[in-house]
C-alpha cells in the first residue's frame, strides 16, 4: 500500500493532512490446526497483505472513519458505543473493550483500506482489530502492548461481534516480525519468532470453497477434544504427551482420532520450530504433510477440494510440503515452495487444481510481515 494514496484519500475527505497512518496484517498459519482451543502450540506467519488506517486525533469523543474499500462511513461516540451491524462493529468492540480495561481514548478522523482477502480464513478482521488498536494507541498516546491489544481484540470479536475466535490470529497480528513465523503458547501467551528458511516461498492457495456447517462440526470437534482431556484427567490435551497417548485404551474410536490429531500436531509444531532454526526446509515440508494427512484422517476437517489442491502442490517437483490451513471444510491451503520454483509451481498448482476440480484458485506468495506498527507520525506518549 502506497502512503501516499492513503494520504490523499483522507485529505480529500477531511481537507487535511493525517497525522498517524498504521497498519495491521492479515496470517496465515503454517502449522498448528486445531491446537489453539486446546491450549497448545501454534505457527502463524503474518503475510504482507494489511489494513491500513491514516488517522488525526480530535479534541473529542467522536470517532468518524471512512472505509475506502466500502465507500460508506461510520461515526460514533466513544461515551455512548451500542451494538450495531457491519464492519464497523470490529472497530466499536475494541473501543469499548480498550476503555473497559483502563485506556482513555480521544476520538479520531480516519479513513481504511486493505487488501487481506475476505472469507479466504487469512484473518481480515484480525488485522482491522489490530489497525484499531494501533490507532488509538498512537492518537490516545498510550504504549503498545502487543499481547494485552491481542486480547482486547480478542474480546472484541468474542464479546461484541459475537465470534469464537481463539488468540492466535490476533497474536499474530499484533506481534510478529519481518522474516519470522510467531512460534506461540497459546495456554501462556509467550512467543519466539522462528526464522522462515532462506530460498523458499509460502504460498497460500484458495480453494474457491468456502466453509458450510463449521460452526456446529467445530463445536463437536471442540467436545470431543474436552471429553479426551476429562478421560486423561488433565486441564486440556496440550498435556498429554505422544507416549502417554500411545498408552490408552478406552476412548471412543472417533474421540481417540480427535485426540491423537492434537496431540501430534503439538508435536509438530515443536519440531517444526526446531527444523526452522536449523533452517532444515526439507523436515519442514515433511510435517507440512503430515498434518493434512492427521486433519483429513484422524480431525477431518478438510474436503474434497482442500485434498485435491494440496495433492496438486505436493506433485510439484519444487514443493517441499503442503497442508490445509484454518478451521477446514473448505477456505485455504498453504504450501512451502523453493523460492526459485514460485512462479512454476503457482502455474502447475492452478492448472492441475483446475483441470481436477474445474474450479479457479485464487493464490498468494506471501512474505512474512510486520506485525501492528506505526507507518508515519510518532507516539504521543
């Protein structure tokens, strides 16, 4: 995103210049599927497409922002948010969960834009929480606590917009860094940045289907998980090791599948972080692998199109792993590529993904981004 368009667009709104522009990420996860509402261990990348607000504070409670995307406005009073619907709603949510937890906002005129694609599960509301946070922050001149605005936004989503999210895309947004995936504790919150291997590509490939039924097959997938855990008398699987699993007998067939997959993926995620750091792209790729096939068989959640595009991927001689990613059902997967076969690879996937399922894929190589910052202007603090 230009800087300078944003800037224009608000000068032309506002006939001023803005003094803040921030933005937030959307993510990717690269490993890590169905672990986070079982306190475990996550892998998600912040991918360089963003939400971008341009802001200057008022001497106000009034917040009037401007979707550039949308072309409609949204203008309310800090002193008195109500439930409404729409986009704005992320923005409200954060603004009343920020001042329910202490923060003392001033109101701002903004205008947004962004380019995370919606519905493709790449957290597009994430990065719209996170870009809210970032700019009350620089125009109430508050410090930036990446993991406490991860929570607020949270909440945002949970408690206003009214969707059960768990942390990890908010974490993501909020703390990543340029080069690195966020290896997180989802139980502590505690994070490493785990270097991504030199020479090699992510890329996220949309299926063209979107998810139906998830919220009832991932409430059951979520029971099924808790009644593993009650049966292994811990809080949650994340404390269950791969040999304790192995020891078992008398879990359900179908709950003994749900467990394993999230016992092993824990599993993953840490040799994974171990691969990254000795930068072993080929370990990687293999447990890229090795979790589609645990979320197909033992979790399944994926379809038929999320098994036909990482077929695809994985027959590509620069591909070094690929899995679905996000909740399943449909929406994206994503596949660690050797950087110099980019190009190929993205043609053989969508003309194979094509020819297989005659629907069009939608793909992105991404780089790993930035978390939440300040573009231009400085804190206030």
């Amino acid at each position: 995103m230009e800087t300078k368009t944003l800037e224009q667009s608000f000068s032309a709104y506002f006939n001023a210049k803005p003094e803040f522009i921030v933005r937030a990420p959307g993510r990717v996860n690269l490993i890590g599927e169905h672990t986070d509402y079982n306190d475990g261990f996550v892998l998600p990348m912040a991918i360089d497409h963003a939400v971008w607000i341009a802001l200057t504070p008022r001497t106000d409670f009034t917040v009037c922002i401007r979707s550039l995307d949308l072309d409609v406005d949204s203008v309310f009073d800090l002193q008195s948010l109500s439930k409404g619907e729409g986009w704005s709603e992320y923005i409200k949510g954060v603004a009343y969960f920020l001042q329910k937890t202490g923060y003392e906002l001033k109101g701002f005129n903004a205008v947004m834009t962004g380019d995370v694609p919606r519905g493709a599960g790449l957290s597009s509301s994430a990065a719209v929480e996170l870009a809210t946070a970032r700019a009350f922050a620089a125009g109430s001149g508050f410090a930036w606590d990446a993991a406490q605005m991860a929570r607020i936004s949270q909440k945002a989503e949970n408690d206003w917009v009214g969707v059960n999210c768990g942390i990890m895309d908010q974490m993501a947004s909020a703390a990543s860094r340029k080069g690195y995936a966020l290896f997180l504790d989802c139980r502590t919150l505690e994070y490493q940045h785990a270097p991504l291997p030199e020479n090699s590509s992510v890329v996220i490939l949309d299926t063209s289907t979107r998810r139906g039924l998830v919220d009832s097959a991932y409430n059951e997938r979520r029971n099924q998980c808790e009644e593993a855990a009650r049966w292994f008398g811990v809080k949650a699987l994340r404390d269950v090791s791969v040999d304790e699993f192995e020891k078992r007998s008398g879990l359900s067939e179908v709950v003994t599948r749900r467990a394993r997959h999230v016992i092993t993926e824990n599993a993953r995620v840490l040799e994974a972080v171990q691969a990254m750091k000795v930068g072993d792209v080929q370990r990687l790729g293999e447990l890229f692998n090795a979790s589609h096939v645990s979320l197909r068989d033992d979790f399944e959640v994926t379809n038929e199109a999320l098994n036909q595009i990482v077929e695809c991927a994985q027959s590509q001689p620069g591909c070094y792993g690929a899995r679905m990613t996000g909740a399943g059902f449909g929406g994206c997967a994503v596949a660690l590529v050797h950087a110099e076969s980019t190009q190929e690879f993205t043609n053989a996937v969508s003309a194979a993904y094509r020819k297989i399922s005659g629907l069009d894929a939608s793909v992105y190589v991404c780089k790993a981004s930035e978390g939440a910052s300040l573009v231009e202007g400085e804190n206030r603090t």
